[in-house]
C-alpha cells in the first residue's frame, strides 16, 4: 500500500503524543489515589471500575487513526483499466465449428463464452466483432454498447461469409479495425469501410510511425488456414508492427468431425443417401506460433468449461494494466463504523450517579 500524501502521517504522531499525555496523565491521579488512607472509601470509590470502560476511548482512538490514514490517500496496486482500451474480438465461423465434440456445437460454445465475457468485462471497455470463415467481416465497430455487441454475436449466422478459414485475412482485418480505432479523436464513432486491396492499405496503415494505444486482440479459431490472401505468420506480422498482442483460443478436439452429405462437391452422386464423416482437429500449432510472435498468450480449449474459463481468465486482464487504485473510503468506512461502536458502548458503560 501506498499513499499519494504521505506527509500528512505526520498526523498519527500528534495522535500518538495525545495518548502519551493521557497516560501520563492517568499515572499521577493513581499515585494520588495510592495515597488516600481511608481503603474502605476508596473502594467504594472505584468499585466497578474495569478495563471494559476505556473500550469506548480505544475504539475513538482507533477512528481518530483511520481518519488520519485517509486524509494520506492511501493506494493499492491492482489491474486498472486502460484509458481507451479496446478489445477486438475474433470469432471464427466456418463450417468446421458445427462440430458436436464441444457441446452443443463448437460455435454455440463460443457464442456463450462471448457473452460470459461481455458480462465480467468493464462498462468503459470498448469491444469490436470480427466473424470470419474464408473471408472476414466487421460485425460490430467497437464500442462501449456490450449490448450491441452481444446481439452481433447472437445473430452470428446471420453474416454471410465464404467457406473455408482464411485466418491471416481476419487477423489483418482486425489489426485494421484496431488501427482505425486509435487514430480516431476520442468520442467519434468507428466507421469500417473494407479496404478494395486488403494487404495494399495494411501497408500503408502498418508504415505508419504514431504510437498506437491499448488495443488487443482475442482470436478463437478451430481449424487450419484454407483460404485467404495472408498467411496466418503474415497476419501475425501485421499485428506485431502494429503494437497489438493478440490472444488466440483453439476450440475443440483432435477427433472432431462434421457430416457432409451430396450437394458438397464430395464427390457423393446424385441421389446418394450416403453421408461422409470430415475430420475437423484444431491447428493449435498455428495459433500458438500467432500469439508467441505478437505478445499474447495461447489457450487451448477441448470443451465448453474450458472455454469459458479462457474467455473468464482474458477478461479480467485484457484491455487493463498495473496501477494504482485509491481505497480512502475503506478507511472512512472503518472510522464510521468504530465512532458508532464507541457511541454505543460508552452509552452502556458510562458511570451512572447512584
């Protein structure tokens, strides 16, 4: 603990010197009483009399104390949320998170880890939606309104994307978002307009030398890179340049599966009744390499409990730093209280006239 005035502790030592005098005091009036003859008097005098009647003093005392500690502004280090901080979410939404090996399927456990998140998260915590499959789209600019956020990611089938994973294409579209987001005056909204050439205007976004502000990036994906213009490395590269970590989840088990039946190019006849069961493993390597090359950290989630626990452990530090946060009021809630307690007790335990 830390205090932003600690002179004014001096305080505590023009308290402490009161309670000398008062003691000293209190010494010369026994060695008064020691010398008055008459016993049988002066133990009617004193009859009575305990250690239980100076609690009301201690306990003003105490209050006394605790007022002064807050006049000092005391401080505790905790996580503290960035001025500006934004997190981008980036949710993958390709036909492999229809898998049912993380109940109820992998995307309904991430759409309910989302929300989880969008609850624990801080009320001035800007956060953004990126949802792609072979190519990405801005769900949600972000934003302070986690109500907006959540109704994009409950609406999540709703956006139209091409099939495959084209993960180096989100990671720059959310690197882009992020940029766009810290060169914006504070209180104007973001606008997202995709770029004609996505990896030409990266360019000349990332060559830029302003400093960038607090923005990271939490990227959930269950599967390896199958399209897109960008290497998952490159889109990596992008975010690393740009200052933004980026927070990666691999979602799901080396032994999911989707079921594809005709009409999906497998090679199935016409008329076939026949299914085909595809091998739909994570690609953990690759989102581990991501989140080593940009700073963030790499979870691996095989179930919805897992999940949500990453998503729970991200929120609480994602978008936040180390400082200090000021806890006067604990200390005039103590004195409060201790004052109350002293008027109570002395009220009790005052000497009363016979």
């Amino acid at each position: 603990m830390s205090f932003q005035s600690p002179w004014l502790l001096i305080s505590l030592l023009v308290l402490a010197a009161a309670v000398g005098v008062w003691v000293l005091s209190e010494r010369r009036r026994m060695r008064y009483a020691v010398r008055y003859t008459n016993l049988d008097v002066l133990a009617t005098v004193v009859s009575g009399r305990s250690w239980w009647r100076l609690v009301p003093a201690v306990l003003f005392l105490l209050a006394l104390a605790s007022l002064l500690v807050g006049l000092a502004r005391p401080q505790v280090d905790r996580m503290v949320l960035k001025e500006r901080a934004t997190v981008i979410l980036v949710i993958d939404t390709s036909r492999s998170m229809q898998a049912r090996d993380v109940r109820p399927t992998r995307l309904g456990a991430a759409q309910e880890a989302m929300r989880r998140f969008l609850d624990q998260v801080p009320e001035r915590l800007r956060v953004g939606l990126v949802v792609f499959a072979g190519e990405a789209q801005v769900a949600t600019p972000p934003t302070n309104d986690h109500e907006l956020v959540r109704q994009s990611v409950d609406a999540i089938d709703s956006f139209l994307v091409f099939g495959g994973t084209a993960i180096g294409d989100a990671l720059a579209a959310a690197v882009e978002l992020g940029q766009q987001v810290e060169n914006a005056p504070p209180g104007q909204e973001i606008a997202f307009e995709p770029p004609e050439q996505t990896t030409r205007a990266l360019a000349a976004v990332v060559a830029e030398e302003e400093e960038q502000g607090p923005v990271s990036i939490l990227f959930l994906s269950d599967g390896a890179q199958t399209r897109g213009l960008l290497l998952p490395l490159q889109g990596a590269g992008l975010a690393k340049r740009a200052g933004i970590p980026v927070y990666t989840i691999a979602l799901g088990t080396p032994n999911g599966t989707i079921t594809r039946g005709q009409g999906f190019g497998f090679g199935l006849g016409p008329g076939s009744g026949d299914q085909q069961r595809i091998p739909v493993p994570p690609d953990p390597d690759t989102l581990r390499a991501i989140a080593e090359t940009t700073g963030g950290t790499f979870s691996e989630a095989r179930d919805a409990e897992a999940l949500q626990a990453a998503y729970t452990r991200l929120g609480s530090s994602l978008g936040r730093e180390p400082g200090k946060s000021e806890i006067t009021f604990v200390f005039l809630a103590v004195a409060a209280g201790l004052l109350v307690a002293a008027g109570v007790l002395g009220t009790f335990l005052a000497p009363r006239l016979p």
